[in-house]
C-alpha cells in the first residue's frame, strides 16, 4: 500500500517538476529576447552616435570655410576638430558594438542556465519517484513481515522435518 502512495506521490511530483521546466524554458525564451531587443537597442545608440558625428564634422567643416579657413586643408583647426570628433565617436561606436555582443551573450548564458535547470529538476524529480517507490515497496515488506508473515518471512516457533521447534 505504501508503494502505492510513494508512487502516485512521485508521479505528481514529476508532473510539477514538468511544469515547472515549462516556466523554465518560457523564461528562457524570453530572456532571449530581452537579449535581442538590448542589442539592437545598443546597435541603435551606436548609429545615433554616427549620425550626430556627421553633424559635428559638418558644423566645424561650414564654420571653417566661413570663418576664411581651409576646410579640407590636413593640419588646419577645422581638420583637427573633426579628427577629435571622429576618434571620440569611433570609441563610443566600439563600446556600443562591443555592448550589444554582450547582451546577446548573456541573454544566451541565461537562457542556456534556465533551460538546464528545467532539465535537472524533472531529472532529479524522477530520480526521488523511484527512490520513494522503492522506499515504499521496503516499507511494504518490512510491515508485512512484521504483521504475521504476509511477505513470507520469519515466524517463530516453526518444526522442522525432526519436529524439533525452532525459537
């Protein structure tokens, strides 16, 4: 009887442990996409930065040449402002390159870890079913042999083929 119980017990158990890897999984799906829509959010800023170099390059290109300066001219202000500008925004364009890679690889991590322990869980919950199953089955012969030999064990007293009794 008590098998019986470890048994049903266990298979709820595996039942729970299934949905639970469910969830799981649910959660690692959208950890990708968390994972996603940071990257391109990283991809985004990196091309705003772009575009606003563009108009800093410009602006310094247009004040030069109204200003009476060479405006292509290598070595002149404007060319030197624009150089800065364009070294500052090429390491702001690389972080923001660099960060979105990122994002993505640990979107990834986090999904992989979550999938795993879906997996673990309903493993280990299978495991503790057949272990309380067979714990049940033991605890059904032991109550047996001790609630007169219904498992077929030890009863005391028994004759033996000489009619000698044996206690």
């Amino acid at each position: 009887m008590s098998s019986l119980i470890h048994l049903a017990t266990g298979k709820q158990k595996v039942k729970a442990a299934a949905y639970q890897r469910d969830s799981y999984y649910s959660q690692a799906r959208q950890s990708v996409l968390k994972g996603r829509m940071d990257a391109l959010a990283y991809k985004r800023e990196g091309t705003e930065i772009l575009r606003n170099l563009q108009k800093v390059m410009a602006t310094a290109t247009a004040r030069g040449a109204a200003g009476g300066l060479l405006p292509f001219a290598t070595g002149e202000s404007t060319d030197l402002i624009n150089t800065a500008s364009l070294r500052g925004a090429a390491n702001e364009f690389s972080i923001m390159t660099d960060n979105s890679l990122i994002a993505n690889q640990m979107a990834k991590l986090q999904s992989d870890n979550l999938r795993r322990a879906g997996d673990i869980g309903i493993q280990m919950a299978r495991k503790n079913a057949k272990i309380g199953f067979f714990k049940g089955i033991m605890q059904d012969a032991s109550m047996g042999l001790m609630g007169g030999n219904k498992a077929g064990g030890y009863t005391g007293g028994a004759t033996y083929g000489s009619g000698a009794t044996v206690t």
